[in-house]
C-alpha cells in the first residue's frame, strides 16, 4: 500500500515537471511569439515561471523523495538498469532545474523589472533551452522507467 502512495505521489510529480514544460515549449511560448511584443511576452514569461517554478520546485523534492523511498528496498544491485537511468537523469534535471531557478530566473526578472528587454529575453532564450533540455531528459527517463518493467 505505501509502495503505491510512493509510487503515484512520484508520478504525479513527473506529470506536473515534464507536462508543465511540454506545455510551455510547445503551446505557451509559440502563442506568446505570435501574439505578443518582447516587453508582454518577456512579461508574461516571468509571471508564468514564477507560478510554475513554485509547482516544479514542490514537484522535484517529491520525486527525488519518492524516487529514493522506491530505490532503496531494492537495493542498488538488484535495481533494473533502467530504474538506474532514471535516477541519475532525474538528479541531471533537478540540477538543471534548480541553476534556472535560482540562477537564471532572478536575472530575468531583474532585467524586466529595469525594461532591459535585449538582455531579458537572452536570459529567456537560455532557459528556453535548458528546459528544452531537461523535458528530453524527462522523456528519456520516464522511457527508462517503463522499460525497466
């Protein structure tokens, strides 16, 4: 029964991450592109990451919780090579994740606040490719936890 909890908290952690950034790449930002100047879509950006990034940062400490409480009754040995996959891809994403939150985003923010749209949206444009980055990472790992069955 707690094996379950643990297992379903994990998964809907792994939905919130790699579906909020699925979302942002291939619906939010396009739409964004189409229909908003620099100033309101670097805004809107900031505003949107903030929301999100409060939902990931929940949703990584959950996964690298669960994750851990799953791992270890099995053991390192017995583990399948997948589970081992998706554990250290999941480590690389929280990695990534926690350099844009705590490195990037501030900046962005910063140059929003200051109207320095040129240099906002090279910092957008740096944590639209790590989170490009990080959710074909996601794929991969949710892969190598299915194969790992």
């Amino acid at each position: 029964m707690l094996r379950h909890a643990l297992l379903d908290l994990h998964l809907l952690g792994v939905v919130a991450w790699v579906g909020g950034m699925f979302f942002a790449h291939f619906c939010l930002r396009p739409a964004a592109m189409e229909t908003l100047e620099p100033p309101q879509r670097l805004t809107l950006w900031t505003a949107t990451l903030r929301r999100f990034f409060r939902f990931v940062a929940v949703a990584v400490l959950l996964i690298l919780l669960t994750g851990a409480l799953l791992f270890l009754p099995v053991g390192f040995q017995a583990a399948p090579v997948g589970w081992h996959v998706m554990l250290a891809l999941g480590v690389v994403m929280a990695g990534v994740f926690a350099y844009i939150y705590a490195g990037l985003y501030p900046k962005l923010v910063k140059n929003c606040q200051n109207s320095a749209w040129a240099d906002a949206a090279k910092v957008q444009n740096r944590i639209r490719q790590l989170v490009s980055a990080n959710l074909a990472l996601g794929v991969i790992a949710i892969l190598a936890a299915v194969s790992a069955r």
